[in-house]
C-alpha cells in the first residue's frame, strides 16, 4: 500500500515537471525547445528578444503562477473541508474569496465614481488591485478567526462564514450600480481569474511568498489527522481545539486571500482536489493528502493553464471555465468508480 | 488486585451556562468509582446521564461541588494530561471515510507520538494488543465505513485501549447494537475491568444487561440524589423495584431483573413442572392469562405433562400438542 502511494506520488512529481515544460513549449508563438532552454538557462544572446519575452515575461511567469496558485488552493481546500468536516467546504466557502472581490469592488468601482477609472491606470492600478484583495481577503478572515474562537460549532461557522459572503456580494452589487462601465468590466475580468495576469516583478514576490506558505501548513498533518475524528475525540487525545482551528483556518485563509489576490477567484480547484486525491489514494491520512493535495493540485493547474493557451482558445477561454470542465468529469470519473471498488471488497 | 477510588464526585451540580443564566440537570451528586469494577449508570431520558459523562470527561465544567480524577480536581488537569488518564467513547457518528479500522486504533496513540504522529515500534505493539482485545484482527484492514456498528464499535474501543488510559468512559457503547452485540461489548468490558485493572464507566439504557454484568449500578433519576450499589444489593434494600414506578414494569426480585407487567384478563391454574410449564407460564401470562389464579376465581386447570398441556374445563379435557395450539384451544 505503501510503496503504491510512494509510486503516485512520483507520478505526480514527473507530470508537474512535464506540464511545466509544456507550458513553456506551447502557445501561439512557436518556439522550438533547444531554444527555450537555452533562453531559460541565460544564453538566449543570439535568440530574438521577442522569443525571450515571451519565454522569460509571459509563459514562464504564467507557469509558475499556475503552479504555486493550484496548489495553494488545493492545500487550503483540503484543510477547509477537515477542519468543517464538510465534503463541499472550498476556499471560497469561507467568504473569502468573497472578502478578496470586495476589496477589489471597492478600489475598482469606488475609485470611478470621482471620475478616475482606475482601470486606466495601467500598472500603479494593477498593484492596487492586489493590495485591495488581500487587504479584503484577510479583514474577512481575522473576522472568522475572531468569531471561531467564539463559537462552538463548526456549522455555525460555516453559515456565519456563507452569511459574510452574502453581505460582501451584496455591497459589491450595490457598488456595481454606482459606477462607470468601464470599471464595472475591469472588475468583472479580474472576477474571471486568470494566471496570466501576475507580471513579471509580482511573480517573484508571489511564488516567494507561496513557497514559504506552503511549506508551512504541512506541519498541520497531526493536528488535521486528529481534526478527522471531530471535536470531542480530538479534545480527548489532548488536541487543543480552538488553538487547531485557528491555526488551520489562518493557513488556509492566507493562502487563499494571496492567491486570490493575484490570480483573481479560482473557482473549483480547491475543492476538487481534495476530493480526487482521496479517491486516488484511499486514505484519510494527511501526511499523504497533504503532499498529494499539494502536486495535484499544481498538475491540474498547470494542465488547466494549458488548454486555456492552446493556439485559438488565446484569450478565449476563462481559466474558471477551463478548471470546471475538465475538472468535474475527472472527479465524478474518481468517484463514480471507486464506489465500484467499495463494492466490490 | 487491590481495589482503588479513581473517582469522587463531592456535591457535584452539573448541567449548562447559556448567556451567564445555570441550567441545573443534576445536584448533589456524590459518589465514587472504582477501578477493577465496571460501573453502569442507569437512568431514563433526560435524567442527565449524558451531561454526567460529558463532565466527568472535562467536555463541560461542572457548575458546582468538585470531581477528583487520581486524588487530583479534574479542572486542574490540562487537556494534555487528560489524554493520558481519561479515555472516551462517544455517541458521536464519526462520519470517517477511507480510514481503516487499524488507522483508527493508531489515532488512539496521537498522545504518544511526536509532532507528525508517525509511529513507533512500540506504538505500533500498543495498536496490535489492542486490536486482539476486541478481536477484530479480521477487521484491522477494513475500511470504517464498511463496519457494521457493533463492528465500528469494537474498533472504537480498541482506540481507547490503545489510548492506554487508566479510566475509559463510554456513553452508551451498546445503543444501536443487536442483541448479541450488546452482551459482547458489555461482557468485552466486563473482562477489561478484570485483565487490566481499568475504571470503566459507562451509561446505557440497556436495564437487563447492567444488571446482569455490572460490578456496581448507578441511579440517576431527575431532582433524585444519586443511588449508587451492586445490582443486588440494591435489588434486597428494594430500590430497583420503585425506580421505575409506572405501569407495564415490573420488578421480580427472585431473578433481581425488570419484567413486562401484563394485565390478566382471565386465569387458570397451572399445574406440573420442567421446561415446558416455565414456557406455559410465559405464554399466559404474554396472552394476560394470569397462570397462577387461585381456586376461587377459576373453573379452568391447564396440566402440563411431559409431552402435552390438557386443559379441564366444564368437565371435559382438551389436549394440546404445542404451545399455540393451547393458546388456541384456551381462547375458544
């Protein structure tokens, strides 16, 4: 069994690895390998600039948004649905995504109504953009943060956590009313999500900091684990509740506002993933979904980020439409045949 | 082995605090449980037997008195600790998908291991011991949702051997249970308290079984104190026979169990002995035809021989094969 999960888990590293280089390798401008790799590793001198820029400022950065993106939401999702012990708990569930686009409703259309749209200002706009949605997406959490250390039960939390993301759609669509078209359509795109929009200096900062979050929630397995068997027997085997609660909501509400923040709400992946990494795995175990969640969640986004590219799909094709098609066939596939396997034991 | 207090309950007052307003269930409780002995705690719906075990497990503070865990208060002991001493089985559905009964027991061990919970050889020996405890060595590879509930509970209780805490509490490990699995938990328990010397604790509903397998019976009866004793003592001081004063219930104190109380409609004499006349008498009395009427208020005698009933009456005798064909017989 547990070579098997080892045997996977390779699986996944070799295809993160492969999707990635795909990424590279495929989009409307045909560039032939040797000459990615020779752009990638810095002696693209004789390649044209146009070849570099494409490589070096569009695909690349793209990949490794899409990558560090999927598996952050991924992680997150899956610590959502065990710390709500709920199957359909997702990032956005907690209304932060929802806090996120109301930070950004704010700058975007609030800006309009004294007559800037900020949607002209280019790049200074674009890093406001961001600030707003973090900004959004955290308010909403260190609230449901505050409000779990107040109340008992989870599904409390969960309706109170729904409820915050009624009443921020519901400012976003009186906002909405207010303001100039144009804003209204900057909004609606970043509402789209789409991995290409992270530039190249964000990049950096971005995969900086989801490299240094990721690795963090791993060290929540034990406490997830115990989080499985709910909150009495947790408390039993000396978990202290409120204290994993906490920490597991503010990994995963971190990651989340960071990744929306950048890419725009990510529908799906989050709560896909998870999902299809218990199928494939059988296990509950979250030593193992951790780390799987993690690679699958990248492979998914990378592959997704793919189809979205394809030549003639260029700009077509939301990222949100492409992760909910092929994703939910996959997951029903996952499932629908391990209810065979369970019945056949 | 040398029978010890693990428990006292000094005036306790239990029950919940919404909005800094005290809802008492229960007051004046004082009482204390043993280890070696299993202690079965009786009692009807809402008479508190749940809030009792909630806060004897550190779920809910008590609202007064005190509980002595070990010689120590209970509210003095960090949750940390707690996962050494106290070990529960809840009501709670576990709604646990992909875990194997065996990754179960290993939860039992989260106090143990270290900060990735990955565990050792001698984790790993705690979790086979317990595993044949409860004898599902059979199961160990199964995953939970696939377990029957008599099953899931085994694998429930061998978590909590392989918590390898001195006191286990279980709220109503045997609810859900068909017959046999009910006797098997309750006599699985039974034997723990014996083999390992443990406090074990438990409340249930199911009346005949406590009173057959526990070491030591608690009462609990809404704005009642706490009636604590062995099943039989409490039998002779006829404390069993008033605590359920309703009609339909009746307590015989030959056997020290309850019975169906059945209202007799008309009555014959019985006569004759073995097997056959205790079944006679039980279907009878099941039909509310009192098998013991005197001579005054009967024409009628049932004679059980060894391999027929004849029932005189009026003069004439009718025999019977089987059972049902007397009860047939009878209601002509």
């Amino acid at each position: 069994m547990k070579r098997r999960w080892i045997g996977i888990i390779g699986l996944l590293v070799i295809a993160v690895v492969v999707l990635g280089v795909l990424n590279l390798l495929i989009g409307t401008v045909e560039i032939p390998f040797r000459s990615v790799v020779r752009i990638l590793f810095g002696e693209g001198a004789e390649e044209s600039e146009i070849r570099r820029n494409i490589i070096l400022k569009s695909r690349l950065p793209q990949a490794l948004t899409a990558l560090v993106a999927g598996a952050g939401l991924s992680v997150s999702g899956l610590q959502m649905q065990t710390v709500f012990r709920n199957p359909l708990a997702g990032p956005s569930v907690l209304g932060i995504s929802s806090g996120a686009s109301l930070g950004v409703a704010l700058v975007v259309l609030v800006s309009g109504i004294g007559g800037h749209a900020l949607s002209r200002l280019g790049y200074v706009g674009s890093l406001a953009l961001t600030v707003s949605a973090i900004i959004g997406a955290l308010a909403v959490m260190a609230l449901i943060a505050l409000i779990s250390q107040k109340v008992k039960g989870n599904v409390t939390l969960l309706i109170i956590g729904v409820m915050i993301g009624y009443v921020a759609n519901a400012v976003i669509g009186v906002l909405k009313f207010f303001s100039v078209e144009e804003d209204i359509r900057a909004y609606v795109i970043w509402g789209l999500g789409s991995f290409a929009r992270v530039s190249g200096n964000q990049v950096t900062l971005f995969v900086t900091v989801m490299a240094l979050l990721l690795p963090l929630s791993m060290l929540l397995v034990k406490t997830l684990n115990l989080l499985l068997l709910g909150d009495h027997y947790a408390r039993n085997l000396g978990l202290d509740i409120r204290r994993a609660r906490l920490l597991t909501i503010g990994s995963a509400g971190v990651s989340v506002a960071i990744v929306t923040a950048y890419c725009g709400p990510i529908m799906f992946l989050g709560l896909a993933v998870p999902h299809l990494c218990r199928g494939i795995f059988s296990t509950s175990d979250h030593r193992i979904l951790m780390p799987a969640s993690l690679l699958m969640g990248a492979v998914l986004a990378l592959f997704c980020n793919l189809i979205a590219r394809m030549p003639g799909f260029e700009g077509v094709l939301p990222i949100n439409s492409v992760t909910a098609l092929i994703g939910a066939p996959v997951v029903m596939w996952v499932l629908f045949r391990k209810r065979k396997n369970d019945l056949n034991e | 082995m040398k029978r010890q207090e693990t428990i006292r309950l000094s005036g306790l007052q239990i029950g919940y605090c919404v909005r800094n307003e005290e809802h008492v269930v229960a007051e004046r409780l004082d009482a204390s449980i043993s280890n070696g002995e299993l202690t079965c705690l009786l009692g009807r719906n809402g008479a508190g037997k749940s809030t009792l075990l909630r806060t004897l497990a550190a779920f809910q503070p008590p609202l007064g008195g005190s509980i002595r865990l070990l010689g120590r208060a209970l509210t003095a002991y960090s949750d940390r600790e707690l996962s050494h001493l106290l070990g529960v089985v809840l009501t709670d559905k576990c709604d646990l998908t992909n875990m194997t009964a065996a990754d179960l027991v290993a939860m039992g061990r989260a106090p143990y291991t270290g900060f990735w919970g990955a565990l050792a050889a001698s984790d790993r020996q705690e979790i086979d011991r317990a595993i044949a405890a409860v004898g599902i060595e059979s199961l160990a590879g199964r995953k939970i949702q696939t377990l029957s509930d008599g099953e899931r509970q085994k694998a429930m209780i061998a978590k909590v051997l392989a918590q390898q805490t001195p006191v286990i509490l279980l709220d109503e490990p045997t609810a859900f249970l068909d017959y046999p699995s009910k006797v098997e938990i309750m006599q699985l328990l039974h034997r723990l308290t014996r083999e390992t010397g443990k406090t074990i604790f438990l409340s249930t509903h199911d009346l005949e079984l406590a009173l057959q397998i526990a070491d030591r019976i608690w009462l609990m009866k809404r704005g009642e104190p706490l009636i604590t004793g062995t099943p039989e003592d409490l039998s002779i001081d006829g404390t069993l026979a008033g605590f359920f004063p309703q009609q339909g219930i009746a307590f015989d104190p030959a056997t020290g169990l309850f019975r169906i109380r059945n209202r007799y409609r008309e009555g014959v004499r019985l006569t004759g002995d073995g097997l056959l006349r205790a079944m006679a008498e039980k279907a009878l009395r099941r039909v509310g035809i009192d098998p013991s009427a005197s001579d005054e208020r009967t024409e009628t005698t049932v004679a059980v021989a060894s391999d027929r009933f004849t029932i005189q009456r009026d003069g004439s005798a009718v025999e019977c094969r089987s059972i049902a064909e007397l009860l047939d017989a009878l209601d002509r």
